[in-house]
C-alpha cells in the first residue's frame, strides 16, 4: 500500500501535523468514509473525505481556536479536499452530510489521494486494480 504524506496547519482550519492518506483501520463507526463525497452543514462547501480519524487528532490548542462550536472530540473527524479550493480541513462528523450531487469535486491536490471516480465516489491511489 503506498502511503502518501502531507503536512497539514493552513489557516483555513487544518491542524498542524502530518496526515497519512489511507483509511485508518478504527473507523468502523465514522458515518463516512474516503473518497465520500460530503457537504459542511453550515457552510455549504462540498468535498470529499481523504482521511478519518475515529476521535479528534488535533492539539488542544487548535480545537480552543477553531472548533468554536465544540463538536464532540470523541467522534470521527474528517480531513476534506474543499471544492473549488486549494486547501484541506479538518471537520467534526456532526457537521457533514452526503452529498448526492453528481458533480466532481475539483481541487489541485485530487490526483495525490485518488485515481478514478466511480458510482459519484471516489476510488484511491493505493486501492485501484491495474
């Protein structure tokens, strides 16, 4: 399986540590799952899950400074290509829902975690069939 390896800390709400783009093998009860494509409940942006942490992975720090809502820490929390953007973020399961759009999701780094795009779902690097 490659691993592929990026380091996340933008200002739009990324925290600042090295995220390892595969499915983590505790995320049994994450209510989506990588290459899912999602909508923020709040604020409308689409995109699609990279990664799933089955708690919260952030420093106590970021969570103070950006989760003002304070979602739960011990749910699943996504890190998300943003739609029609460069950056990622990092989001609590209770402000996501599927979105049933068939429209892709365009962002600069797409073709780093994902290969193809099959049934509106994306299909990862490390898990397409040659």
């Amino acid at each position: 399986m490659q691993r592929l390896r990026c380091t996340l800390g933008d200002p739009q709400g990324s925290p600042p540590y090295p995220l390892a783009v595969y499915a983590n093998d505790n995320t049994s009860r994450a209510g989506f799952s990588v290459g899912q494509v999602i909508r923020h409940q709040r604020f409308g942006y689409r995109g699609v899950v990279v990664d799933v942490d089955p708690v919260f992975a952030g420093s106590d720090e970021w969570y103070d400074t950006v989760a003002r809502s304070r979602p739960p820490r011990d749910a699943p929390w996504y890190h998300v290509l943003v739609h029609d953007a460069s950056h990622m973020t990092y989001v609590a399961e209770r402000h996501l829902e599927a979105d049933d759009a068939d429209a892709p999701i365009r962002h600069p780094l797409l073709r780093e975690f994902f290969d193809a795009r099959e049934d509106g779902r994306y299909v990862r690097r490390d898990t397409v069939l040659q």
